[in-house]
C-alpha cells in the first residue's frame, strides 16, 4: 500500500463513521480497522517490507491514521453516551456493590473519653472545671501545699527539676506569676498545685475540678508511667464536712463503675489534708467476693482525699477558722483501667489502633 492508499482509507473512514448510530455498529467499525487483523495491523505489516527511506515517512502515516481512529472513536462513543464495550459487544456493568472509598473518623482517646465523664459528673453536681501550667514553681507544688522539705516527694529522684532560664512574659500570664531568681520551677507532680492558685485567686465558695497530665520519674512498667493524668478536685465554703466529701465521692463512683458498688474510706496520710482517706469500691469483677483482679480482697483503690489541711488555708490567705473545704484527686488511668479491664498502663500510651479503636 501506499501513501495514496493511506488517504483513500481516511476517506472511507470519514464517509463509514456518518453511518454508525449504535454501539454494535460503533464496535464492528473498531474491528474492522483496530482489530488484531485490521486494517491498521495490515498497513503496519507492510512497513518491513518498504526501503529503508520510505520506513519513516510510511511509519508516520500509519501511526497519524491510527490516532485519527482513536479520536473519532472515543469522539463517536460520547456522543452516543456509549458506555464501555466488553470484546463480546455487551456493555460493561457498573458492580454496585463495591464498597466506596471513605474517610475513617477520629475518636478520642480512652484516657481523653474517662477525664471528660469525670469532669461532667462533676460539673452536673455544680463543680467549674479548671486547668492549670505543668511547668510549675516549687511553692505551688510542695510549700503551699503544707509538704515539708524533708518530704521525699520533693527529693531529685522523685520530681522532675528544671532549669531557670530567662522566661518571657506570654500572653494572659501576670508579671506576679512569674518564677522569682530563687524560685525552683518543675514539672507538676500532681494537679494539686492547681488549688493554690486558684484559692489565691478566688474568694470561697468554690468548688473546683482540675483535670491534666502530670510528671513523675517512675520506671515504666505496667502499673507506673513517667506521665501519667490526674483529676484533682476540691470544695471550700462555711461548714463544708467530710460528709459532703463523701456524698460527691459516692456519685462519682456509682456514675463509673455502677449504681450497685460499694465504697469505704480507709484512714491514710496525705500533707495536704487533714484527716485524710483512701477511697476504695467493691470490686467491679467479682463483685467483693475475691478475685486476681481486687487480689483476693473484694475492694479496689481508687483515689485519695481528705479534708483540706489548715496550714493550706493560711498559705492561701484564707481563714482557718472561717473556712472548711474537702479535696480529692485520681488517676486517670487507674480507673480507666478498672473501668475497662486493661491490665497494662503502657497500652494506652503505645497508639497501637487495634487496641484504641475499642474505645
């Protein structure tokens, strides 16, 4: 074949494809001149026969024929909203059934999940929710709190010390706030320090929950974390008792872990209250009976609280003799642990999403 034969075909093409009005004769069109012994297949057949300089030339008109097709083809199927044809001349089915390509949604932690429903059971019972900084002076800490220097909280091994440096004032903070050249700074080691900020702060009444992370320079394993979150909470008024204390204790427990557990308070030492209790429930596994869980002794320990120690009140400004108050504080973790039956702490810090999705 030659060029002249090349320009009758594109002529016999242009006249053929006025005539195609419907996807089977669309498809014998793409047959007869793209098939695997059409007439492109033919014309490229012939290419090593031909002299080396008409190969070129020759191969170009073929190849320029072969786009052509191709564009008045996929020109033809649009504009007879031809779907997709299968080699058997049926159409393509479009299988419904796949599943869609979807964004998954966040959630939020497990720990993030139990400090908002503590903090909610609270706030329902008339509690304002407050945080504090975690890089926090010495005094808050430890001195304001009535914990002596010969505390062994307060030793290197057990607190997080930092280095002063030159701090710039940031925005919201009062120039009063700011650590002193002698004043020690450290990462809080609990969320009490919260208490002597707010009651410096404040007049009574008040009643206070103060959710956050805190600091301690543990050895990880799967009871202790180096950080770890706190849910400290306190009250203060005219006549506030140990009574009051109990009550919101027993419905934070019953709104947790249930309305059929039992609590008691057992008599402990804290610095910072004064008489002060460790608050434990029944054990949310066997039921008090006795278990691995609760180690054979039907309770489970679920925070410390007490009534606020004097000496706090007289570093805050406030009256002893006035005033009364009660604070408590948990860890977070514990009770999301006995909450949901996880045995290791270091589950929740490893973002493994097998074990996070549950949540």
């Amino acid at each position: 074949m030659s060029s002249m034969d090349i320009e009758v075909i594109k002529n016999e093409i242009d006249s053929a494809i006025q005539n195609i009005n419907s996807a089977l004769a669309l498809e014998a069109f793409k047959v007869k001149y793209l098939g695997r012994k059409g007439i492109i297949a033919q014309l490229t057949g012939l290419i090593p026969t031909l002299s080396l300089d008409k190969r070129v030339t020759y191969g170009q008109q073929v190849n320029n024929l072969k786009n052509k097709l191709l564009s008045i083809i996929d020109e033809k199927q649009k504009k007879l909203n031809i779907p997709t044809l299968q080699p058997n001349g049926q159409t393509k089915a479009i299988d419904i059934d796949l599943p869609g390509v979807a964004q998954d949604l966040g959630r939020l932690h497990p720990i993030t999940q139990v400090m908002d429903e503590i903090c909610t059971i609270f706030v329902r019972m008339g509690f304002s929710v407050v945080e504090g900084p975690e890089i926090e002076t010495e005094y808050n800490n430890f001195t304001g709190l009535n914990i002596p220097l010969e505390h062994p909280s307060r030793d290197v091994f057990d607190t997080f010390y930092l280095k002063l440096g030159v701090r710039s004032q940031e925005p919201g903070v009062k120039a009063s706030q700011l650590p002193t050249p002698n004043s020690k700074l450290l990462l809080r080691s609990h969320t009490s320090p919260v208490q002597i900020r707010v009651m410096k702060s404040r007049k009574p009444p008040l009643a206070v929950v103060v959710p956050g992370r805190v600091y301690r320079p543990d050895a990880t394993d799967a009871s202790h974390s180096f950080m770890f979150h706190q849910v400290e909470g306190f009250m203060v008024d005219k006549d506030i008792k140990f009574s009051d204390l109990k009550g919101v204790l027993e419905i934070l427990a019953k709104n947790i872990f249930g309305q059929d557990i039992k609590m008691r308070f057992r008599p402990h030492f804290f610095p910072f209250t004064e008489p002060s209790a460790e608050v434990d429930i029944s054990c949310i596994i066997c039921k008090g009976k006795g278990c691995s869980v609760c180690g054979r002794k039907g309770w489970l320990e679920i925070l410390g609280s007490g009534m606020i120690h004097p000496n706090v009140f007289k570093n805050v400004g406030y009256d002893p003799k006035k005033y009364t108050g009660f604070a408590f504080g948990m860890g977070v973790e514990r009770i999301a642990m006995l909450k949901y039956g996880i045995d290791d702490i270091r589950l929740f810090f490893e973002n493994d999403l097998r074990f996070l999705k549950q949540f």
